[in-house]
C-alpha cells in the first residue's frame, strides 16, 4: 500500500504543477468543467485522495523510532495542502483561493477519516 500512496502523491504532486503550465492549466480545467462545483470539487477529491492513500500508507510506519499515526499523517497532508495553495501567490498562472484551501481541507479530512475506518478495519482483532 506505500507504493500506492507514493504514486498517488507523486500524480498529486504533478497535477498541481501542470496547472500552472498554459497547456497543463487548459485540460485540468476543461476536465474540471464536466465537476459539480468545478475548481473545489477537483481540490477536494484530489486532495482528500492524497490523504486517504497516505493514511492506509504511512499510519503505524516508524520514523526515527516513532510510530506515526493516523492524525500525524492527516497534519502532514494539511500542512502540504497550506504549502501548495500559498505556493500558488509566487505564480503567475497561479491564484491562491481560500475557497480552494477550504476545499482541500474538507478533502484531506473526510477521505482521512474514512482511510482511519478501512485501517481500523485491517487490524487484526484483540486476543484476550
């Protein structure tokens, strides 16, 4: 599953850096056309997509002797949505959106949550 997450970033990653291009920017946007609510249906499945691959992913893995978990994953993928839309103001092509943020946030945690019910769901049952 972190192969799957690490693709699924690395689209993310790519998709955000195609909209700024002209060409890039005109196919996401006729592709965001054919989305009820366009622009902030796209930031939240996307996003929320981001999230949900790298909680399934990334919870439980240990990093420098700690166990990360499920919120600890989630604040990682907030905190590179803030980046990403604040990174937006040093483009041209590029407009921050606070409406966009929001977007991604509701993304980051619905589609977290319901990745924190499926991971739950793996979990072997309690032996007692």
């Amino acid at each position: 599953m972190r192969a799957v997450a690490c693709l699924v970033i690395a689209a993310a990653v790519l998709i955000s850096m195609a909209a700024g291009t002209r060409s890039g920017g005109a196919f996401i946007t006729s592709l965001l056309r054919q989305l009820p609510g366009r622009d902030s249906t796209g930031h939240f499945l996307l996003m929320g997509a981001v999230s949900f691959f790298a909680v399934l992913g990334f919870s439980g893995s240990r990093i420098a002797g700690h166990t990360v978990g499920v919120g600890g994953v989630i604040a990682l993928v907030a905190l590179g949505v803030t980046l990403d839309e604040f990174a937006q103001k040093l483009f041209v092509r590029r407009t921050f959106s606070l409406e966009d943020l929001m977007a991604s946030y509701a993304g980051v945690l619905v589609l977290g949550a319901v990745a924190w019910w499926v991971h739950r769901r793996r979990l072997p049952a309690p032996t007692s």
